[in-house]
C-alpha cells in the first residue's frame, strides 16, 4: 500500500539513531517516514535481509509490526526478528555480522527511561553491525526533509511470540531466540568453565539488570549456564516503562546495586546493565570501578580470557575518556586511538583491524566481537579475570594503579539545560580557548586548549565540534561538550580529569581529588554562573 506523506521536522539521528519522546513517535506518519527515509537513503530494501529487535520498552512491539509492514512491501527478502520483538543491542550486531545481512533496525532508546510519557529511539546499523555511519545518517535525514511516499502492506500482525517462520506476502520472517547466537559467542570468548568454578566456590554476585532487556540474557548466561545462584540477576523482567526506573547503569541510578554493594554483607562482585545491554557498571565490595579504569584494566589483562589471548591489536577511546588506557597501550607497545563521542567512530578501526577493544566514559566497552559497545561481554570480562587471578575487585584496581597511575576521572551532568543556555556556556569557553596556552588557573598551566576535530585514520573523513578541551602541563584535563542522547533541551556535560602516581597519591576521594579540577572549570566555563545551577544534575 502506497501512503501519501509529507516532511517532519527534526528527524535527524544523534550519537546513535533518532531518539524522540514516545508519543512523538506515536504520532501520525512519524515512524513511518522514518523507516521509509533509512529504505530509501540506503538503495531500498528489495531483496534485502535485516534484524529486527529493540529493548522491550513501551512502543517497542507494535513499531515491531510497522516495520515488518514498511519493510515488506518495500521488497524485503527476509526479516530476522528477537522473539517478542526482543534484541539486546550487541545480540542484534552480532546476529546482523552472524548471519551477512544488510544491517539492522534497532528499536532503543539506550539508557533513557521507557513508557508513554518517555523516550522511544530507532537507529539503523549497517552490514558491519555497527551504528550507520555519519554519511548514512546524513543521507537519511536529508531524505526525511523530502519525503512524500511510504510503502506499508495491508497486513494483520506477525505472531513474534512463536519461534519459527512465517510470512507478509513474499516477505519472510525468522523469529528467533534472542539470547541463544548471543550466549554462543560468549562461551567463545571466556572461559565458562573456569567462572563455573569460581560460583562453585562461593563467589558470590549481584547482576542489576534494570528491569530492561540484558535480564533474560543474564539469566541465561550467569545462572542456568555459569551456575551463579537463583536470584543473582535482579529486575530481571524486562517491562515497557522499566519497572519506573532510570535504567542508565551509574552510581546515581544502579543506587540499589550500590546500597548492597557498600554493605555489611556485600557480595564479592556487582555488575548492572542498561535499557538496551549494551553499557555497564562494575562494582566491587565498596569500591566503585570508573569506566574509564574498567576499560584499562580490562586491556591490562586480555590475555586472560581464551578469546584474547593472542594479544590485542590496538585500543580505542573516545575523547572525553581518560586517558587511563593509553597508559596501558603505552606500556604493551600497541596503538592507542581517541575518537569523538559515538560507537560509530570505532567501527573503521574495528573493521581495519587496528583496534581489539573500545570504550567510552558513558558506561560503554566492547570489542571487534561486535560493533556495539556491550554490557553483558564487559560483566564476563572481569568475571573471567577474577576468576583467573583469584582477587577481589579492589585488589585489582589497586595493583593496577600501582602499575600504571592513577587517573582520577568523574562526568558532571547538567540535564536539561535551555538549548541558549547550555550554548552560552559552550560559545563563552570556546571564545577563550586561544588565549589559554601558557595562562594559570587553580595552580595549573594549561599547555593546550581546543575543539577537539577527528580525522578518521581509515577513510579520511573528518568530524569537527566534538567537544572543548583545556589539557594543562601536568596531563590534568577539562572536557566540556553537549550530549547527543537527550530528549528535552540540552544536557552540557563536564569531564574532570587528573593523573597522579605515586604511594600517597592513589586512594584519595576522587571529588576531593578533582576539587582544583572543579574549581578550574568554574572559573574557565563558568557553568554554575551561566546556568544558575548550584550543581550537577548526576555526577558519575
């Protein structure tokens, strides 16, 4: 069936897809001119195979069938499809790259809160499994500002809660479990017996999985397969508005996780994960694992998990990161690369073979398994380190910030910010950014300030405005830069990092060990004064 349409306004995809309030989406033509404008910015959908799936959340199942309509009658081949319309985010990269199809829709808006009165996101993944690239998403916005057909069939709704085949018209549809390819590709990359035998012992664990979609993954994995104990994986039903909370996996929001974990009668090890499964927080027995140092220490022993044990490649982060895992790349003679903001911009280096493991400062690691960052692969990770060097968490880190430094490291948020305002803040830092070189502040001399600009080492392509740093003499840093995951207004987020090594040095509070890092950009960007906050919205 033919519909006619027109333009709407503001269907441009962030970081990672378009992400809009529920009801937006909801509203008339909306999905569909989207969906349409990804068939018809891509070459069309004839003859094409994708995955379908999403993080369960409010919309989720009936933008499912929209899509399985739109994708049908514009000529789709096959359609591969999570049972219940289910698809963690780095299940549906790995099923995208496992089964050489030509890419992926995800139905997710990440680690923003579901229901009718939140937020509801879709976002297109290529053949490499990984987030479309800058020039895809262009091409898809600039034909969703000149639309005027989509292409849905005259259907009734596909059964997805029955494993097996089924048909639109010439269309076929594969629904498949969702966890079952994923846990696979886990078995081959740890070593599952080993972590068997750690819960044999008595480790014991609490999995946070947010009410959100890594649940019934987690389940699988860490208890009908690893052994861990009946109700280790907690909130583990994934429902359409997240049970009400905010399923972003940080201090502020895993507060749960984080009362039990600083406990009398902690368990040796806490891990959450986000809407969508692929971020995570790791959390040991009153010690709090930064991302950034999650990401290092994972790189620092690789050579653990059976499915690194050749070594890595390269590392990547992205820009706002510490610079933690430079550290370790460094000291192990590979290469270390920094990005902007976004998953995508990993995907060349992956891809190229430059880079084994990513991440970045929002609660996101992964590694060339897939091209998404990955919860659920990060909580094995360590599980298998554990296991392997018979530590506790805080021992670990400790050892490694013996071996390596320390670089105390936290995000400020500012959520929700007037769009004016927060670009006050950015234009009034930006203009200052010449003269800085060589200037004090806080005790400190900046030795460089700039808007930090990437030119992709692959195909060349360049990306400017990804944020503004201000890089003093002793490797200290102050990121400022606006988030591209919001849904209302502006969130203007501040990085704070400092690097000491050193006895003495390495277990300080780190807010107390960022407070002239603090005052600095204070003085520099002038957040608190701009904005008449008193203080961040989260700090992580």
């Amino acid at each position: 069936m033919r519909v006619t349409t027109s333009p709407i306004e503001g269907q441009k995809p962030g970081t990672s897809g378009l992400r809009k309030k529920t009801k937006v989406f909801m509203s008339k033509g909306y999905l569909e001119n989207f969906i349409q404008s990804i068939f018809d910015a891509t070459g069309g959908a004839e003859g094409k195979t994708y995955v379908l799936g999403g993080d369960g959340r409010y919309f989720n199942a009936e933008a499912a069938q929209i899509i399985l309509k739109m994708a049908a009658a514009n000529g789709a081949r096959r359609m591969i499809v999570g049972r219940g319309a289910l698809l963690s985010t780095p299940a549906a990269s790995h099923l995208i790259r496992l089964n050489g199809t030509d890419g992926g829709i995800i139905l997710s808006a990440s680690h923003n809160p579901g229901g009718p009165e939140a937020d509801f996101g879709v976002k297109f993944n290529g053949r490499n499994g990984g987030p479309a690239a800058e020039m895809v998403t262009d091409a898809i916005f600039a034909r969703s500002g000149e639309i005027d057909t989509y292409f849905i069939a005259d259907e009734p709704d596909v059964d997805l809660s029955k494993i097996g085949t089924q048909q639109i018209g010439s269309m076929e549809i594969s629904v498949i479990d969702p966890v079952e390819d994923y846990a696979a590709l886990m078995e081959s990359l740890f070593d599952f017996p080993k972590i068997r035998a750690l819960f044999a012992s008595g480790f014991r664990m609490r999995f946070d999985a947010m009410c959100a979609v890594t649940g019934p993954y987690a389940k699988d994995i860490l208890e009908a397969r690893l052994g861990a104990a009946p109700g280790t994986v907690v909130h583990a039903e994934p429902l359409p508005d997240f049970g009400g909370m905010h399923p972003d996996p940080n201090p502020t929001w895993a507060h749960e996780l984080m009362d039990e974990m600083s406990g009398p009668n902690a368990p040796d090890f806490g891990a959450a994960s986000d809407g969508d499964g692929d971020r995570n927080m790791v959390v040991g027995p009153g010690i709090y694992v930064s991302p950034s140092d999650s990401l290092a220490v994972l790189a620092a022993n690789a050579q653990l998990a059976p499915g690194y044990k050749s070594g890595l490649k390269g590392v990547a982060r992205s820009m706002p990161t510490s610079c933690a895992v430079d550290r370790v790349a460094e000291a192990f003679g590979i290469g270390a690369h920094e990005t902007p903001t976004g998953w995508k911009f990993f995907g060349n280096l992956l891809d190229a073979g430059r880079v084994t493991l990513c991440g970045e400062e929002s609660f996101g690691s992964g590694s060339d398994h897939v091209r998404e960052k990955d919860g659920l692969w990060a909580v094995l990770f360590w599980l298998n380190i554990l296991a392997e060097r018979n530590e506790s968490v805080e021992e670990i880190l400790t050892a490694h910030w013996h071996e390596f430094g320390r670089n105390y490291y936290s995000r400020h948020d500012f959520e929700a910010l007037p769009v004016e305002v927060a670009n006050k803040v950015m234009d009034g830092l930006r203009a200052r950014l010449a003269g800085l070189p060589g200037t004090g502040v806080e005790g400190l001399v900046v030795k460089s300030a700039d808007d930090f600009a990437y030119e992709d080492p692959v195909d060349g392509s360049t990306s400017h405005g990804q944020g503004l740093r201000v890089v003093f003499e002793d490797g200290s840093r102050i990121v400022i830069r606006l988030s591209g995951t919001g849904t209302e207004g502006a969130t203007l987020r501040l990085y704070l990092e400092r690097y000491t090594t050193g006895p003495g040095g390495l277990d300080l509070e780190v807010q107390a060990a960022l407070a002239p890092m603090i005052r600095a950009a204070e003085e520099l960007a002038g957040i608190r004064g701009v904005t008449g906050r008193d203080g961040p919205d989260v700090v992580t």
